[in-house]
C-alpha cells in the first residue's frame, strides 16, 4: 500500500519537528525544577529577589540615548580579549603543531616541551607568573597580558587538535602538492589546511567556548571584564544571586551563539562538494 505524497509529507515533517519538541519539553523540565529549587533556597534564606534591579547594571537611558551599563561594558571587554586570544591561540597552535611533525629536533623538542609545560601548570598560576613577574620585565599591559595567558595555555591544547587533522590527512595529497610544485605555503594554504579545518571543526569549537569561559580568570589581573563587573556590583549592593545568574546567562548565550556558529560552518562544510 502506497502513502499518497501529502502523508509522507506530514511524516517527514512530524520526524523533524518530534525531537524539538522533546528538546523543548525537557528545558521547560529543568528550567521549572531549577526555578523550584531557588524559590525554595530562598523562601529557606529568607532571601529577597530583586530582579528588577539587574537591567539598570546592563543597560541606561540618558536623554534619550540608550548606553551600556557595568555588565554590557564587561562583556565588552571579554569579548575583545576572548577574540583576540582565539587568534592567537589559532596561529599558535598551528606553528606548534607544524614543529612537532617537523624534521626539526630542536623544534620538535621545543614544541613537545611548551606543550608539557603549559598543560601541566593550572591557568590562574600561569596568569600570576605572567602578571606579576614576566609582564614587568617586559613591559606588557594588562590586556596584553590577559591576552598572552590564554593565547599560550590555549595554544597547546589546540596544538594537538591541529596535529590529529595533520596526521589524519592522506599522504597521498602532500605527495601530490608536491608533484605540482606548490611551495610549502600554497600547499598548506590550498591543499591541506582547509581539510583539516573540516575535521577539527567541533573540538575547535570547545577550544573556544572554553576560552571564553577561561577568559573570567584573568579578573585577578584587575582587568574590567564581566566577571570583575560582576564582582563589583555584588560588593555594591549585596544581591549575589541576582547578579551572578545574569553573569552567568550571558556567558552562556555567548558559548550557545559559539556552538550554533560552528553548527552551521560544519553543515556549510558537509554540503560543499570536496
């Protein structure tokens, strides 16, 4: 028995439109029992909310003008040095991973020792280290600074993402590179790294995402970024659960908006012919 067309239409569409509405049902699921929970803690603190509070901290009105407030500012800042930081961490990553399928001994042994060392050492004493001792020396600004600290501690973790997608590449297209006479910067640049970004595209994406949230550490450098504005405000007017959860949702819909990026770079990428 054949279904007429308009019944496999309304089939098809069902299946598509099934797991989103089950994926809604289960954040309204969460979001009710999570929204129980504060009630509860609260009612048992005697806690207070004031939520009515919070959009003065992200947003004002002055004649007429709509400008940002503490939190919007701090995003700001984080979002500059997250951007910057991913930058960094993208080339040096990649320079890292060449050295260690180099030739080179000496780069090879460079490359594996960063690597050991960065991944070995947590982020807050590397932040200190930098901060503290290195940036004086050098000269090196707060945000410079901030920059750096995430740029190396999340180099060497992207350095072995890029090593998997190098060593995941067929021979077969250095080899054939070669026999074209591309230099090894054509090579890399035409031939090889746009496969490789194809693979590494959803670990990438968690490099980035936990950038942004490592990003809320370098508030011990006095850098004025979200956390740090968040701080602030909680010292000003007491209301720590308020202006936490807020802090929190932004960093959230920030890494949602990274994920559903790469999301569609990856569906673009599935459907471009190779």
């Amino acid at each position: 028995m054949h279904q007429s067309p308009t019944t496999s239409h309304t089939h098809t569409a069902f299946r598509i439109v099934k797991p989103v509405l089950s994926g809604l049902v289960q954040i309204a699921i969460v979001a009710g029992a999570l929204y129980w929970l504060l009630q509860s803690g609260a009612e048992a603190m005697n806690y207070r909310w004031q939520w009515y509070r919070i959009p003065q901290y992200l947003w004002f009105v002055e004649d007429g003008e709509w400008f940002p407030a503490e939190l919007l500012e701090g995003l700001r800042v984080t979002l500059e040095i997250s951007a910057v930081s991913l930058l960094c961490t993208l080339a040096i990553g990649l320079i890292t991973a060449l050295l260690r399928l180099s030739d080179s001994i000496v780069g090879r042994a460079l490359a594996r020792g960063y690597i050991e060392l960065i991944r070995n050492t947590p982020l807050l004493v590397q932040i200190y280290l930098l901060y503290f001792v290195f940036g004086p020396m050098l000269g090196l600004e707060r945000f410079t600074t901030a920059v750096l600290a995430l740029s190396l501690f999340q180099g060497a973790y992207t350095a072995e993402i890029f090593r998997a997608g190098l060593n995941s590449i067929d021979r077969g297209q250095f080899e054939a590179s070669d026999s074209l006479g591309l230099s090894t910067f054509d090579k890399y640049r035409f031939v090889i790294l746009p496969q490789v970004v194809r693979r590494i595209l959803p670990p990438l994406t968690n490099e980035a995402v936990s950038l942004v949230k490592n990003s809320s550490i370098v508030s011990v450098m006095a850098i004025f970024d979200l956390t740090t504005e968040g701080r602030n405000i909680v010292a000003d007017t007491a209301m720590p659960f308020e202006v936490w959860f807020t802090v929190a949702a932004i960093y959230l819909c920030v890494t949602l908006a990274l994920s559903g990026l790469a999301a569609w770079l990856a569906h673009r990428f599935a459907t471009q012919p190779h």
